[in-house]
C-alpha cells in the first residue's frame, strides 16, 4: 500500500521532539507538508495557516493536529470538511460537545479521526489490562503528583479556565485506568483545589465506582517537589498490582513482570495508519467525560495562590 | 395491547403533581405498585425499597423514578438489571458517566431507557422547531430568569456540589434549544457565579456557536424577582422568533403563532410507553454534557452570598 500524504498543524516543541521523529520512522506515512505560525519543517512545502495548506496540497490524504487544545476543533473541522482524515492530541478539545460534533462530521464524510490518548501506549499497559481482565480487583488507588513548574513552566493556558488545570496529566491517569479496567467507572465524589489566583485546579481528589462497587481514588496533584508519582496501584485476588512511572513498569507483589522503553508516539502513528486502513474512527471520549464529570459534580475548594 | 405495569420510586410532590394523574390518564399503563420511604399510593402495593418491591412484585415490566437525582443511579440499574424498562426524570444522573453506563445496561439487556427532558414536550416546541428548519438563523439568545426562593425554597440540595444549581432550570432551556436546532451547537465560553456561601451556581453567562458560526448566547440567572422569563429569542431571515414561558408560547415578528395549554407529563409518558413498545431507548444526553462542558470550561467568578 502506498503511504498516507500526511501533513502537520502547529511546528512547536511536541511536533519536533515526538510527531516528526515517529513520522520518519514509519513508512506508512509521507509527510507532504505543514502548517504553522512560526514554525517550518525542512525538506517538505511549509504554509502559515492550514486553510492554505488545504488549497495547495490537494495530495494531502491526513492532517495531523500538533497544536495546544484551544484551536483544535476549527483546525480539525477544516481538515475532515476538506476530505482528510485527523489525528488530534488529547485532550481531543475544549468540551466534550466539539468533540462529538467532529465524530459525527468524521462519520458523515467516511473519514478517520483519531482522538489520541498516548499514556494508553505506554509499554505495560496492555499488559496491566491482562493482568486485571484476569483477577478479581479489590480496590484501586491513582496517584499521579508532579511539579508544574518542572513541567509547565510559565505555560499560562493550562491555568486559564478551560486549560483543565492539574487534569492536564490527571487525564493520562484516566485514559489509562478507563482502559485497563474491566468496566466503566463513574464519579461519586470530587474535591477540585483551586488556586485563589488562577482559573483551573492545581490539585484534585476523586472517588469512583462502578456497578459492582469498586472502590476508585485517583488523587492528583500539581505541588510535588521532588520524586514524581505516575502510579496506579490495585488490590487484587492474585496480589497487588502497581503500574507505575506512567505506565512504563508493571509489577506484581514486588516482583517487575513488565518494563520496555517508551515507545508512545510510534505506537500512536501505527493506530493512525490501522484505522485510516480500516476506514474507522477511534474516539473515546470517556477520560475527557469524566474530567467533565469531575468539575460539574466536585466541590471547589480554595488554596494558596500559585506563582511560577 | 395489553398495559405496561408500572411502578413509580419515590412518592413525593413531583410524583403527586405530575406522574399520578399523567399515568391515571394513560390506557398504556397501569399502575401496579410504589416504593418510597415516606409517601404511599392508595389503592396499590406499597413498598419502603425499590428492592422489595421489584422482589415481591414480578408482575412490574416499568419503572418510573420520580426522586431525586442523587440516588437516581442505583434504582436505575437496580430496575434495569431486573429486566425492567426505566424511565428517569432529568437530569439524568450526577455524571455523564454513570447515565452512559445505565444506557449500555439497558442496550445489553434489551430494555427501554428513557432519559426523559419534560421541556422539550412544552407546548410550541415542536411549532419552534419546524420555523426553524424552514429558515436562517442569524442568531439566538436564551434568558432564563427565575426567583429561586420562589421555586426552590430551602431546598439545601439544589446548592450542593453535584446539585447543578441555576443549571437544574437552565437545562430545562438546554433541552429546547438542542433539540430546535438544526445543528449541533458547543461552549466556546462560560462565566458561573458562585455565591461564596454555596457550591452551586446562582447564574451562568454562556456562549456557544455551531460549525457554521453561530452566535448563540444563553444567560441562566435565579436572582430574578418579579417577571420570569423563559424565552428562547432568534433572529431569522424570517423574522424574530420568540419562544417564551418555557416553551408554551410562540410568535414571530410579534405575531402570536401557537399556543395551548401545557401537556408536558402527559406526553412524557406517551413517550415512554411508544418507546417501550418499539423496544428502543430515548438517551440524548446532549443537554446534560453541555452542562458539564459549562463548567468544566467556565471561569467561576465569586458573588455575594445567597441565604434563603
């Protein structure tokens, strides 16, 4: 099969350091052109805005978005309305109803759209999710702290309103554990710590269930100096299950059962290319559900104020 | 054919008001038994627990859940897994999640869900509708003002986390315009006011806008005294459409177009039993996830404090 004409939205950090290099290295794609404010790729036509890139490039078959949330959904229109498949960053969009406004604009046209959630490719996932298909799970507990100023530092959108705030990462935990788990899981119970200077939480505490009771807590938090914790920890009939280091390592009462090299946006662009091929779409919308789930059922709570 | 037996949960004001004398009216079904801790139907089985009941009378084939939404999720999927058919007041549930979750129950088990949106049954709806689609719309704005010590006086749980607050009318004008609409419609902005005593909204300023652009304002507001207002304004290419009282009245350009009494319980449960007997569900959710859209995205802005 000949590859996939794909072209790029937004040349910043997260399209050099992961999309081009998984894009070389998979010959299921050809990338044709690209499209950004400031930034160029070398060796391939490079256009300011996407609507130009359209009209020049007809041989564009894909059209991956590279750009932060907020333009997403405009980009993304554009791209299906002209006939490519998408391949969007999570979080797939501002709100859950753009989001499902693609989907179906997607199925109208036939086309593929991928709403990417990479913490799902990270090396023991699959492998937790066997695990667990296989046990009985007791309880399950997610703590995912990191240090924002390590991570974001003076990004200023991830604490405006809408820029989801510590659900930011929070949303790669429950793009996992809504994975990994054998049923789905809803929100009884959310505290959000707000910041009293900023419009989006630094730190969250949820409590799920399921429809047979599971106990689920994910505690998330954006104010960890030192080690960082990207953990999902599980008690279970055949032991304690800890995934962690964002689900790179998998270990079982101890013992390390699984642990590779991360491999995520590889893996991202082999989806890409299996969908475009089977002429389906993947959209999962429920990490994103449940983050909205979290800020329409959980209680505010103030805190200090946050500088960078 | 012959009636559906139904049961109703929970036997307060809404059921008395409303449910009772719409099911009384309906030859689709006949009421056979009620589960509530406190109130009692005459003339019927009475139960203190949905689990009793749906135990002791095997003869039920529907549910209806005239309670609050908190508890909502449990008796639904209680009902369901006993092969009932379940109808739910809106909202629906406290998450997205959990209402997604009952929807995939009732579709593995064969059961009708109906999540029910009692305004979309108000009398000039469909009338708006039909304008609508026969038009252009060059904008809309929805003003949705009511005096909550007025409609829900000391009702403590309106004003809990998870209680919706100014969003438990205000979806009521979500459901209207979702389904007048001839495109889908998503949140590019929301401001909610808080009253720094309560964890719920007391107003909500939204706009939203379409894939065609739209402009689409809503302003959601319990702090009116005196005048109500329930209107859904829309310029047009044929002139101003104004469906006002909660959708009981339509007029366009001032001209009175329709008008009748209002039917709303009635027709739910006319729905219901249509439903029922095409052996489909009724889950549009779209209201309900652009209230979470709303706050997920919405900056919260601190007010007085409210006290009943």
């Amino acid at each position: 099969m000949s590859p996939i004409h794909l072209a790029i939205v937004g040349v910043g950090k997260i399209a050099r350091d992961q999309h081009l290099p998984s894009i070389a290295k998979n010959p299921d794609f050809k990338l044709v052109a690209a499209a950004s404010r400031h930034g160029t790729v070398d060796g391939i036509d490079n256009f300011k805005s996407i609507d130009e890139m359209l009209e020049k490039v007809p041989a564009i078959q894909a059209v991956s978005l590279c750009m932060p949330p907020q333009n997403r959904y405009e980009a993304a229109h554009k791209a299906l309305s002209a006939g490519k498949h998408v391949f969007m960053e999570k979080p797939p969009g501002a709100t859950l109803s753009e989001v499902a406004d693609l989907e179906a604009l997607a199925d109208a046209k036939g086309l593929s759209l991928f709403a990417s959630w990479h913490s799902r490719y990270a090396p023991a996932v699959e492998a937790a999710k066997a695990f667990l298909d296989s046990t009985i799970i007791r309880s399950m507990k997610v703590v995912w702290k990191e240090d924002v100023r390590h991570w974001h530092p003076n990004q200023e959108w991830i604490w405006q309103a809408g820029g989801l705030g510590v659900f930011d990462p929070g949303i790669n935990a429950l793009s996992i554990v809504t994975h990994i788990l054998p049923r789905p899981v809803f929100i009884t119970k959310a505290t959000l710590e707000f910041p009293e200077n900023r419009d989006a939480p630094i730190a969250a505490g949820i409590t799920f269930t399921d429809a047979h009771g599971l106990d689920l807590t994910a505690e998330f938090d954006w104010r960890q100096t030192g080690k960082q914790s990207w953990d999902i920890v599980a008690a279970t009939d055949d032991g304690e299950m800890v995934l962690s280091e964002g689900g790179a390592k998998l270990s079982i009462d101890g013992v390390l059962k699984h642990e590779e090299p991360e491999q995520e946006y590889p893996m991202l662009y082999k989806r890409f290319a299996e969908i475009v091929q089977a002429g389906k779409s993947d959209v999962d919308l429920a990490p994103l559900r449940h983050v909205a789930d979290a800020f329409m059922l959980g209680r505010r709570k103030f805190v200090d104020a946050f500088y960078d």
